[in-house]
C-alpha cells in the first residue's frame, strides 16, 4: 500500500474521530429521546436505545466506506 494513501487513511480516521468526539459531547450533555433512565430508591437503571442506534449507524457507514477502499 502507498504511502499516500495510509496518510489519507489516517486523516481520515483523525476525522471522524474528532467529529464523533464532538457529537458525544453534544449528546452527553443532553437527553436523546430513547435513552431510558429508571431511577428508584435503591437502584438506577440506564438503557440507551437512541444512544445504541446513532452508534450502530455511523459504524455501519464508516465500515461501508472503508470497504470501499
């Protein structure tokens, strides 16, 4: 593989992990309208539906360009 193209790579993996750094950010600080929290007296219960979706979508494009290459 050229050297090139392992730079371009690179970048682009810099990329996205700066974006999804700043989508985490973004989703962190607020409430995604599937993510569940039960919160009862002795315990506290997180289920991230919403959260698991935006994930699982970005992966499935990121290994579909990737696949590309």
């Amino acid at each position: 593989m050229a050297i090139s193209k392992l730079i371009i790579i690179f970048g682009v993996i810099l990329i996205l992990v700066g974006i999804s750094y700043e989508f985490m950010s973004i989703f962190l600080s607020k409430k995604i309208p599937l993510d569940f929290k039960i919160e009862r007296e002795n315990f506290t219960i997180f289920i991230p539906i919403g959260t698991s979706i935006i994930i699982s979508i970005a992966l499935s494009v990121v290994f579909y360009l990737l696949s590309k290459f």
